[in-house]
C-alpha cells in the first residue's frame, strides 16, 4: 500500500513542478449585427403568390358551386273538374262538465342512501347513491345544502332531509 501512496505523492510532486501549458486563446474582433435589413425579397415574393393562388382556388370553388345548379324546373297549373266528395257531420256531442279537481301526483322520492363522508373544510364531499356529492349538487330534486363531518343535510322547495352515518 506503501508504494502506491509514494507513486502518488510522487506524480503530485510532477505536476506542481511542471504544469501542463495553457494553450494560447485567439480573440476576434466583434461582428457588427445586420440590424435594420430587410428579409430576403423572395420570402415576400413566395407569400404573395402564395396568397394568390389561395384567392384564385377559393373564387374558382365558389364559381363552381354556384353555377352548378339544376335545370330550371317548370311547374303548370291546371284545374280538375272532379266532385269532391261530401263531408258527413258528426252527430254534435253535449259537454260533460264535472268538478274533480285533478289529482296532483308527485313524484317518487328516490331512496337515499349515505355511504360515505370525506370532510374537507375548503371543500367537503360526500358519496350518496354511489355517487359523489359536493355542496351545491343536486340528486334527483333535492340539493345538497350542506356537509359536515357526520351527516348531509338536503333540501327542496319543501322539505330537508338530514342524512346521517350510522354507528
């Protein structure tokens, strides 16, 4: 191990004694930029025709579409001199009038079922029905009120329904 730590201290010696040379750096003067000329001319040149030809296309496309229009269809008028048949009226039928008020029939309030609370302060959500809530969202025609960290409260024009985690 010895030697291997004098072959070292000896190749260290070598080289603060005799440093590699620097090599000699050549500077160029700086290149004035071509600042204010303009861009090749026939950059200008392939966008104008370019702008041409899209020009031509179009109007040739509208001209085709426009003169491709069927032959002019006439149409005459003549009169048939056939009877036309009679009409039979009804027999007339009396009103029936009745006062049933109609039955207002309301809809089916869907079985709501609380599967689960995730409360966040900023934004709670709830999963009811396999599906997650947040405040503001509406299931079936009741909407979501509120969340706390043990029970969803919603509400319709009506009623308020509080859902709760059972223990």
């Amino acid at each position: 191990m010895s030697l291997v730590n004098d072959a070292l201290k000896r190749a260290k010696q070598a080289q603060q004694e005799n440093p590699p040379p620097t090599p000699e750096l050549a500077f160029r003067p700086v290149e004035p930029a071509n600042e204010g000329q303009p861009g090749s001319p026939w950059l200008f040149i392939g966008a104008f025709v370019g702008l041409v030809i899209i020009v031509v296309v179009g109007g040739l496309l509208v001209w085709a579409v426009t003169s491709k229009q069927g032959p002019d269809m006439q149409a005459e008028a003549r009169t048939v001199a056939e009877p036309v048949p009679a009409v039979v009226p009804a027999q007339p039928v009396a009103p029936v009038v009745t006062n049933v008020q109609p039955e207002v029939v309301e809809p089916p309030k869907p079985e709501l079922r609380l599967q689960g609370i995730f409360f966040n302060p900023t934004r709670p959500s709830a999963v009811v029905n396999d599906r997650t809530v947040y405040v503001g969202d509406r299931i079936s025609s009741l909407h979501v009120r509120a969340i706390t960290p043990k029970a969803v409260i919603l509400a319709s024009g009506t009623e308020t329904n509080v859902l709760s985690l059972s223990h």
